[in-house]
C-alpha cells in the first residue's frame, strides 16, 4: 500500500469482489497466502487452481473449488493452500481495479512476502506460436519501459520494472520441465487489441499491410517479443506496492504472419496451459516439493 | 466499417465472442437485429434480455436465453427478436476489443439502421444517488471530448459525439415514464476507477481530500454529470462507423460525498435497472408498441 492517508472508514468494501472488512475475516480467509496467480479469462484461473491443488496435493475430493467473489461477476477468485487465483479480465483498467482491492485484500490479511505473477496469452513477434515469454521489461506503443497514468487530470509517469531474480527464477524452471520453448523479453502492453496493436482485421483500419510490418519490425527491433494488454499497470502497481512480481504469457500465433488467431480450440487449450505448468513447476519449488 | 482495404481471409474469426463467418451464418442469426444493448457485466446483460422479452411479448416460456458467446468467457451475447444484449467487462481496452468484433458482425450480417446503447453504472457528481444520466459528450480526465488513441506508436484524436436527437428522444421516454431522476450532462470517461476518478481508497492514493475534492468540482464546473469507465472509445467508435448511438448510465452514488459504494444490495440491483427500463421504454415506442 502506497497512501498519503490512513484510510479512515470504519470498513473497507472491496467492491468489485463482493468483498469487505465489515463482512470477511481477511485475516482467517486470506492470511497464509504466499502466490497470486491472476489472469484474463475466469474459466483459466478455475482451471489453475484445480492444476495447482493437484500439483500440490491439496485436491479436494470433488475437485470442486468455490468462487470465492461469487457474489459479483466482474472478477473470480479461488484458492488452495498458500496459492490464490484471481481472473482480471481484458486490460489496464480492469486489471488495475482488481490490482487495487487485491492489495488491499493482502494488507487488511496482513500477508507478507507476497509473489504475484500474471499468466495470461499474447500475440508473439517472430516466435513459434505456442512459445511462452517472461518478461524482462514491459514497455508502452512506443517501446518505453514505462506506464502514463492521469491522475487528478494530470499525467504521471511509472516505472514498469519486474523482478529481474524473480524472471531468471522462471526461465530456470521452464528448462527444468524442458517441454516448450521459452524466453526472456520486452512484452508491449496497448490500450486496444486491432488498431493498438496494428491488426489489419479490425472494424476500423486506417492503415495497410506495410506500415504494419515495419511498425511491428521496429518494436522487435527493440527487444519486443510479444504484445497483451495488462503488463504496464500490472509492473507498475506491483512495483509501487514492493511485491515481488512476474508476468508469463504464452503467444497464440506470430504476428509477422499474421492477425487471426486461427489455431484449432484443442492446440489454443494445450497453449492457454504452459503459463499454467511453469508457473505450478515454479511454486512446488518454491515449497520444496520438487 | 471504416477500412482502408477490402478485408481479405476466407473467413472473418470473431475470436472474443467465439463465432465466425466459417461457422455460423450471421445473416441467419443477426439480420434481423436493430438494436444493441451493451453493458459491463454479464449478469446484468442476460437479465435484460429476460426484462425486454416480457415487455416486448416475447418472452420464452422456460425463460431461458442462451447465450451466444458460451464458447468463451470473454463476453456474454444474448438475442430476442431485434435486440441484442452484449456484455463488455470494464474499462476502455475491454469494451474496444467487443465493439471492433460487434460492428464486424452486424456489418457480417447485413443490418441496417442499428441503434447502439450502452446502458451502464456509473459515479455520480452533483445528483442524488440513483438518479440516469444521458451522455451529451463523453470527455476525458482533462474535460475534453476526445478519445486519445495510439495507432502504430503515434497519437490520433478521435471525436466523441453522441447522437443529440437520440439523447432527447430518451429523457423524453423517461419523463413519460416518470419513476426517478434523469438529467442529460457530460460524461468523464477515465481509464481507473480509483486513483483515475480521485477516489482516496484505493491501494495508492499520492493526493488529499481537499485535491480531490477540487478536482471533482473542476469536473463539475464543467458540465460532467457522471463518471464511468467506457463512453469514450463507444462514442469514437459508433461515430466513426455511422452508427447512432447513446450511453445511459445510473449513478450509484455522490462522489463529492464519498468513495465508497455502500448502499445495501437490494438498492444498487433497484438501481442497475433504471437504464434498463428506460431503454426498455425506448425500445418499446420505437417499436410502436407504446
């Protein structure tokens, strides 16, 4: 938490997640968690946290595990053991919703050494699709490492750095389950998923196939190697906070061939699950169960 | 549709809403759709299409309405007779990627004379909570109307009219309807909610009450009515392909008397339904059955 002020309300409700200080015991609920796992897509994270229960030995009979926000639909969240799973939906500013009561959430629950990592999908830029990427820097539509906010109607500028110990940490683990290709790089983050990433396929596009490629040319020139939609704020927040954090993103397709993500449902699920693995693999280790 | 070339694959994926020309034949589906209803939650998008079948006699006897979009969790769509209810999640990012895919599938399946509403929650300044504010222009955080955008790495501007005719017709509706409150103003479209609205609860909050409070009246000095997340890119995005549109969204609270949602339950679902009944309303004397 990063507050001029000390918050002065009797109780805190956490809107978007259905949950409050007045109503949960934070401390009982949430206390022990260690790992934060957030991602776009609800269905993925309910998936996670059924992998990670598995992987850890803490599956529950039924497999069943209750969304524990289930009183909202704007974000679900599950948890097992020291690990919590949190979808944030699709870009920066539902992410930095969900970022802001869920740092609230591990300070009312008075939880220390917190890691959050992002597991999510992007589109790669001159790699295999199915390659996953761990980023080092996290840079806007111009490849600077930083993230523009307004705040009060006046623009700030924040750092995007992420945990460099934390990243090689990752790319370790990756080589240790040595199934898939992975790598360190810049990751782009856009306000837009057609025009701000320079699709062609979009309802608007005011632009053609060459200025594109050079566009998207430029930006693996200068170490770019995939582009989503939630990394800026996510570094930023997590940097302003002092957690320790990391974004892993599979690439569904390479945009230098193309701007449909075409692949088959099965070849997307198989994709959708290696942020999942690596980052599992990363936990057990971290817990000593490797 | 604004394109600068023909669009050129065999088939157009629209890989958010989990449909495609490949696959499902638009003009079967959707040719017969006029207007599109859209808001953040999903929940709330499927319990209006329930509400305006009743009020358009076509209600299914289960009362069941199968969402469209169930190959993904990204957004839901529903349909009954010519209207479409869609779900956008929060933010900027999130309602672009669904308008890019929505104005593709209507353009797919050959509709004509679309009206466009977002009907949406918003913070209010100035207005007694739960009152509807129709959207004149939507500004951003400096109070212009304008949507900033960054295309291949440079900034456009984008203009973010709404339809003036289609905003009186509605306070016209809801003066005939005459159950709560509702003013036409100006609508601050921000890109957070917690430190980009000024609210001083959020995890990081670097500003006073008494900055805040300065900012909001400079908001409402203004003309600003309310504040939400989403009105400026769907203003910039109808107006750029021709489609009339309108945002009506309520207001869940004073923000120049507090941060925090905390109104009961049953208030705020009494609440959510007011844009709702309105555009019901609308939809209803458009349609001659009034």
């Amino acid at each position: 938490m990063r507050r001029k002020g000390k918050m002065n309300s009797l109780q805190d409700i956490l809107y978007h997640f259905a949950l409050g200080t007045g109503t949960h015991d934070f401390p009982a609920l949430f206390g022990d968690v260690k790992f934060v796992c957030v991602g776009g897509s609800p269905s993925r994270m309910k998936a996670f946290i059924a992998y990670i229960a598995e992987e850890l030995g803490l599956g529950s009979s039924g497999g069943d595990y209750p969304n524990i926000c289930a009183g909202t639909d704007r974000y679900a969240m599950y948890k097992v053991g020291p690990v919590l799973s949190v979808s944030h939906g699709m870009g920066i500013p539902s992410i930095s919703i969900m970022l802001h009561e869920l740092i609230k959430l591990l300070y009312h629950a008075k939880c220390s050494n917190i890691t959050i990592i992002r597991i999510g999908t992007s589109g790669g830029i001159g790699l295999e699709p199915g390659s996953v990427v761990i980023t080092r820097q996290s840079v806007d539509a111009t490849f600077k490492p930083q993230f523009e906010q307004v705040v009060l109607g006046k623009t700030i500028i924040r750092s995007t750095n992420l945990d460099e110990e934390l990243a090689k940490e990752l790319l370790q683990c990756s080589k240790e389950i040595n199934q898939f290709n992975t790598v360190i790089g810049n990751t782009m983050c856009t306000l837009d998923f057609y025009e701000g990433q320079g699709r062609l396929d979009g309802a608007i596009c005011l632009y053609n196939e060459e200025e594109k490629l050079q566009y998207l040319k430029e930006a693996y020139d200068s170490g770019v190697r995939n582009i989503e939609m939630e990394s800026s704020v996510f570094a930023a927040m997590c940097n302003l906070s002092g957690v320790r954090a990391a974004v892993v993103c599979v690439t569904l397709l390479n945009r230098l061939e193309g701007d449909q993500i075409s692949s088959s449902h099965d070849i997307l699920v198989e994709y959708q699950q290696r942020p999942q693995k690596l980052v599992g693999y990363f936990i057990k280790k971290s817990l000593g169960k490797v």
